[in-house]
C-alpha cells in the first residue's frame, strides 16, 4: 500500500520556509483565499483557510512560524481534494512568482502536502 491509500486526509498544509515573515505568511492566506477556484469553495462552505502555530511531526510546536491549513468540510472524496492540493499548488507557486516581482529579495520557498491525521 502507497503512503497516503486509505488516509482520510482532509486537510493541506502550506508551510513557509525559515525566512519567511509575518507579513509573508498573512499575505499569502490572503492569495489563496483570493483565488478563484478556492474562493468559490470557501464561498460554498467546502473549504475553511487558516493559521495554525507550525508544529514537528509529533505535534509539538516549533518556534514561533505559522503554517496555513485549508480544511475540506464535507468532501472527502479523493477527487477533490486531489484537485484542491493541485489548485493550492498553483496559487503558491503565483504568489512567489508574484512576491518576487512587487517586493526586493527572494521570496520565501513553500511547501504545499496533506495533513495526516495524526500530524494534527
């Protein structure tokens, strides 16, 4: 069995690197929740975004960073929430891509993967 087959992971964590600020982390919440696809569905009550204090892989909190979590509510078909981890994908790569043209230096790397259950 694959890493991930039957897992009920609802949830997608978007984790800014080290050199990430405040103001990085708020401004990207913004973007996703401004972008189109995702938008719609929170609008539909299908996806919630928000901060959440960064924590290690056992659940304990690491520092002072923030990660952003969307949260599907109600789908938990596969279909869907490979769609919105893809869709994430895409509007993070935009707002580094977009941060990096408005704003001097490099903008902080992101990742973007499931929450599994018992990361939470």
């Amino acid at each position: 069995m694959a890493e991930g087959d039957g897992v009920a992971c609802r949830e997608i964590r978007v984790r800014l690197d080290g050199t990430a600020s405040e103001r990085d982390v708020a401004a990207l919440k913004k973007w996703l929740e401004r972008e189109p696809p995702l938008e719609m569905r929170v609008h539909e009550g299908l996806l919630q975004i928000h901060e959440r204090p960064r924590t290690d892989g056992g659940g304990a909190p690491m520092g002072v960073g923030m990660d952003i979590v969307l949260a599907l509510v109600g789908a938990g078909a596969k279909t869907i929430f490979d769609e919105v981890l893809s869709q994430v994908k895409q509007a993070v790569e935009a707002w580094s891509n977009n941060r990096r043209e408005v704003e001097d230096g490099d903008p902080p790397t992101g990742s973007v993967g499931p929450v599994h259950p018992d990361a939470r």
